[in-house]
C-alpha cells in the first residue's frame, strides 16, 4: 500500500502524482508511470511502463517500455571519472553492476516538488551527481508520455577531474525485447553504434506497423537533450557485464550474450571532459512513446515528425520520418513515395522530396527520412504535410500530419553593476563579492536548456561550495531567472575582468563583460596586540603573515627591551597545524638579558591561507616609564609552493607615560 501521495501543485504542470512504497518511488500519469527504486538493493534504478499510453489507438495500456518496471534494476548508469568507473546509485549483487565500484549516496531517491522529480544524488570522491526524473511533453505526440532522465555533475574539488557518462536503457516495448530500433532510413536489429554527427532528433522502435503494440521513442535532439557522443544498440547481456566500454560484434543480433532470449538495449555514451574546479556539467535524454500516424492500407503507411517547431535563430532542421509496409499478398513493384510540404516548409538538404523505392515484399517495411526547416514566412498551425506511396501495381495511400511553427525565444541579460573592491582589516572587500545576474526571455517559444556561466580573471575565483556552470533549466516566454554567484577577490592591484555567458538550446549566447579593479593587499610580518597593552599586566601578542599564501615554513627571532618587558613564553601558532596534526615547531630561545627569542619557527607541506597566526608572545610590561619595542628580524621564509614575493615587517613601538598610561604604534623595520 502507498505510505504518501503528493499531488502537483496548482501553479504547475499536470506531470502526474506521486506515490511512495517501502521499495519503489512512483510518478505517473494518464499515459506513463516510472518507477524508482527505493529498495535497499540497487537504489535510484528506474522501471517505465504506459498507463493509458497514446489516446488515439489501443492495445499499449499497461505495457512495459522499460524491463522491471516493479522492481527496477537493469537499467543503470555508469559515471567514468579519472578513467576509473563506478555504478550510479545503490550496490547490487545483480548482473548489471554487482562487481562495479560504487560511490556514497548522499541523499536516497525523494520526490522534489520544486523540480517535480524524483531525486537521488551520490559522491565520487569530490564530485557530486544528481539523477532526476521527472514526465513531460512527447516531441511527436504532444502529450506528457515521455521520462526526462537528467544527470548534473558538480566537482566540489579545486582540482580538475575527467568525467564521462553511460546511461544502459533496458528496452522493452510490452512482451517484445527485440523489437528493431528504428533510425534514420535504418532499421536496426544487429550490434550498432551511431557517432553524434550522425544522430537525428529521434529513434522509435516499434516490431510492426500494421499492429505496433507500443511505440518507444528515444529523444536525441531539441528541448533539453544531450545528443550523446556515441548511441549503441546492443543486447543488455553485453553491457551488464561491462561497465564503460560497450562490447560490439558484427552482425550478432539482440540475444542477450550468454543466454537465447532477445533482449534488446540503448547505450547513450558521453566520452570524458574536464570538468574544472568548481565546474558543473548537465546531461539530459528522454524515453517514453513516439508519435507515429498511421493510414491502413495495400501500402500501410506512417509519419512521424516533431508536433512543435521552434524557429530557431541557428535555423535548425527537423527530421520527418515515413514507415511504409505492404501487407498484401503480391509484391508492391516500382513503389515510390513523395513528400509534399506546404508553405511554410522546405526542404533543409539536396535529397529530393520523391524517392525511388523499388520491389517491396509481402510484408517488408522500408523506411525514409527528410531534413525539413521553417522558413519563417509563416507562424502558427501550418497546412498538413503528407506523405504519398505508391506501386504500380497497388493503389497509392497518403498519410497527413501537422506541425505547429512558433517564434523563436530571445534571451535579455541584465546584471547588477558589480561593487567596488577595497581593502578593510587586512582584507578585501565585501567578502564574498556578490555578483547578481538576470536572464529574461522576450521571445514567443520556450527557451530550453538555459545555462549561465561565469569566466573569470586573474585574481578572482569562486567561493568555497559556489558552481561557475548552473544549469537554469527553461524559461518560457515572459519568465525571468535571477541567479547569484559568489566570489573570492585577491589583493594584487592589477585590472582584471569577469564575464557572465547565458545560452540555451534554441538561442544564441548573451554576454556580459566587466573590467575590475583590484586593490592592492601588501604582504607584511607583523605584531598584533590582543587587548590594550597595561602596565604591570600580561600582553599576548600575535605574531602573523598577512598575504603570504605560498608559505610552508617560516624561522624568525625577535628583539626587545628587558628594561621594559619580560617574556613568560611562546606559543605555537595556527600555521603550524595541518589536517588536525601537529607538524614541525620551535618556540625558540629567551634570552631575557640581551632581549631576544632566537630561532621561532617550524614548516608544514601545504598552503594555510592568505593569513596566518605564526605564534603568540605573552609577556609581562613592566611600570617604567620609558619608549621601546619588540620587533621580528632575521626572517627566513620558505615555500615549495610558489616564488615568495617581498614584504613588509612591522614591529610593534610601545610608549608608557608618567601617569602609567600605554601608547601602542606599528613601525616598519628594516631588513
């Protein structure tokens, strides 16, 4: 029994409603539901099925389009990072992924009513991946009947990291796990891998057109998808037992490798990139039904193509599809089939709108592809397309379809005049620099996709946990996103610059660029009182570097007037603990009668930051009145970091009057 049910809110789309069991996490909808897996093995694997599935014919309801829709675990997702591999989610003894690496999970699936999906996100040493599933709009159909599969990869490190993707999906259209995948002019049924250039906006898989129980469609292009890199068709068998490269054989069929039953799989594969510090990459493929109208006939046939198209400013194309199938009981002879486009659309590539076919069999399927694009003349609902066969020797059969053609969107940028910087205690500020950026989209279509990002100059950097890629998601027409990053400001003095970029799927990239002018913070040894200095009474006194990062090790003596002070002691500074352990330390010499500390110092392996504690002095003043000083010389400062610039050192002047009042003042010493 459902333990909770959330229902969407009503300032949202209608996706479908969620359900929560001891092992699964369910969205569905009229048409589809998916299901998560919550159980204790393989945690954050998916299962889809339909529901209602396509309102137009019957015999889909209630049909797989994923295997283990109730007990989700063969469809799974494979992170490559640093050339090391490991499994997406929860450990498994199973096939697929039981002798993978895994990761921690850092937060179990959840329904996020903010995204409206169902959420899972797990750590790779420093990188986070987030998967989301959430339901929405079919390309072909129009209806929400499609999973939208989302992976975002954040690196927490300051180091840069190789990253690539492999999502395993584990096809199945209701009993058929071998149904042909269906691509281009290509119906394939043996081992196959197509490269991204050659991708179209979709495949389909469907066994037959005269009786497709469920058709299944795959989302290359347009919206928020990610063409992949590499998209295989294979047997699950196969890539179970490999967790990154995807093993292909000639001509071998979907039998899946080790056993005799056909069990078909999409391998989406994106290859490694370098993901900086503090970077974030976002990867997004759709599953669910495909859109294909069907006219019976001697020659049955069927078009599929987008419901929708943007007019895009990169004037991109769209794919039109045609299954043509003779179920008579002669051979179809000289069959041809015509593209007739009305205004509106033309043809984007030199193919001709008629192709030459030739002997059909009884039986035998072809299938045909035109890149088509808007020319921008006409907005809104256009006149059907259609698609004309036809034998010489069988009467010739149309299909129809039509395609909504909408203005592109615009994207506007507006950002907040960033702050001047300026140095206050030893620092620069604010800290940390705020930088606010609003993108709005003016046109009259979806932006989809939209990402801001930050470049940055020398001397500025994120701040800790701030991402300079953040994927914003779309933005409809009149919708705005305000979005805030973080940063961190170095004290060189030097002009720099920060540029903010937003670009979506369907528009061009806006830009905005700012020259900065960065203060100068000094680099400085110096003394640091405590509390006001009073005479008869104890002063601690810090000893630290101001601006001097590159610091591994550090030796000093320092100087004063036994007439006017004693020292009790010495006390290790900040600087010289490292990952919580104690490293290398002196606390030198007291020589009261000639009023020095000899040799105060100690090293350590790494960077402790722009300011440093190196030690704390605690002495005595004494009542005289009189002038005098404590002072570092004889600095030795070392660094396997980096080149140590020249610096100041600052002594501490002390004054005590006649009344017994004390004057303190910092004074430059010379090296």
């Amino acid at each position: 029994m459902p333990t909770s049910v959330v229902e969407p809110s009503e300032q949202q789309p209608v996706t479908g409603s969620f359900t929560k069991n001891i092992d699964r996490l369910i969205l569905e909808n009229e048409y589809i539901a998916v299901a998560v897996s919550n159980s204790s093995d393989a945690t954050g694997r998916f299962g889809i099925k339909v529901t209602g599935g396509d309102p137009l014919r019957s015999g889909d309801e209630e049909k797989a389009l994923i295997y283990g829709y109730e007990k989700p675990w063969t469809s799974f997702t494979t992170l490559r990072i640093d050339e090391n591999n490991y499994i997406f989610g929860g450990k498994t003894k199973k096939r697929s992924g039981g002798t993978g690496e895994y990761g921690t999970v850092i937060s179990p699936p959840v329904w996020n009513q903010e995204t409206r999906s169902i959420t899972m996100t797990c750590r790779y040493g420093a990188v986070d991946v987030t998967q989301e599933i959430s339901i929405v709009e079919s390309t072909t159909t129009g209806y929400p009947d499609t999973a939208k599969i989302k992976y975002s990869l954040v690196n927490r490190d300051d180091l840069p990291h190789e990253v690539g993707l492999r999502v395993v999906i584990d096809t199945m259209l209701g009993e058929n796990d071998g149904a042909p995948f269906r691509i281009g002019e290509t119906a394939i049924q043996t081992d196959s891998v197509i490269a991204k250039s050659g991708l179209p906006e979709f495949w389909q898989a469907f066994d037959t057109l005269t009786d497709p129980k469920v058709i299944a469609q795959g989302t290359l292009k347009g919206r928020e998808a990610t063409p992949p890199d590499f998209l295989y068709f294979t047997n699950w068998g196969s890539v179970a037992d490999s967790h990154w490269e995807v093993p292909l054989v000639p001509e071998r069929d979907f039998t899946r490798a080790g056993e005799f039953e056909l069990d078909s799989a999409a391998v989406y594969l994106w290859k490694p990139v370098t993901l900086p510090a503090a970077g974030s990459a976002t990867y997004v493929l759709y599953y669910g039904l495909g859109g294909v109208t069907v006219v019976p006939g001697h020659l049955q046939i069927g078009a599929s193509s987008p419901a929708q198209v943007i007019l895009s400013e990169n004037g991109n194309s769209f794919s039109i599809v045609a299954y043509i199938q003779n179920t008579g009981v002669s051979p179809a002879m000289s069959t041809r089939a015509r593209l007739n486009l009305p205004p509106g659309l033309v043809l984007a590539e030199k193919k001709p709108p008629e192709i030459y076919i030739g002997k059909l069999d009884p039986g035998e399927m072809t299938q045909l592809h035109w890149e088509v694009k808007p020319t921008g003349n006409i907005i809104g609902m256009l006149s059907p397309f259609s698609v004309v066969a036809s034998a010489i020797n069988i009467p010739e059969n149309k299909v129809e379809r039509s395609i909504r053609v909408v203005g592109p969107p615009k994207l506007i940028l507006a950002v907040n005049p960033p702050p001047t910087l300026k140095i206050e205690d030893e620092r620069v500020v604010p800290a940390p620099y705020p930088l606010t950026a609003t993108i709005r989209n003016t046109g009259e279509s979806e932006a989809f996709g939209v990402i801001g990002s930050l470049q940055l100059g020398e001397g500025m950097k994120p701040a800790p946990k701030e991402i300079l890629r953040r994927y914003v998601g779309n933005l409809k027409p009149g919708e705005e996103y305000k979005l805030t990053w973080y940063l961190t400001s170095a004290g060189i003095g030097k002009r720099t610059y920060l540029g903010v970029q937003f670009e979506s799927n369907s528009t061009k990239p806006v830009m905005y660029i700012a020259g900065i002018q960065l203060p100068v913070l000094i680099s400085k040894i110096h003394l640091v009182p405590l509390t006001p200095p009073k005479v008869g009474e104890l002063l601690a006194m810090e000893v630290r570097a101001e601006n001097l990062p590159m610091l591994t090790g550090v030796e000093f003596d320092l100087i004063y007037n036994p007439e006017f002070m004693e020292i009790i002691r010495v006390s290790r500074g900040l600087f010289f603990i490292e990952n919580k352990t104690m490293t290398p330390w002196h606390s030198g010499t007291i020589n009261g009668f000639e009023g020095k500390i000899v040799k105060i110092g100690g090293e350590r392996t790494s960077s402790a930051g722009d300011s440093s504690l190196l030690a704390t002095i605690y002495c005595k003043l004494g009542t005289k009145p009189g002038e005098f000083a404590i002072a570092p010389l004889n600095i030795q400062l070392q660094s396997k970091l980096d080149k140590i610039p020249s610096y100041q050192v600052k002594g501490l002047g002390l004054v005590i009057n006649e009344k017994g009042g004390v004057q303190s003042v910092s004074y430059n010493v010379d090296q």
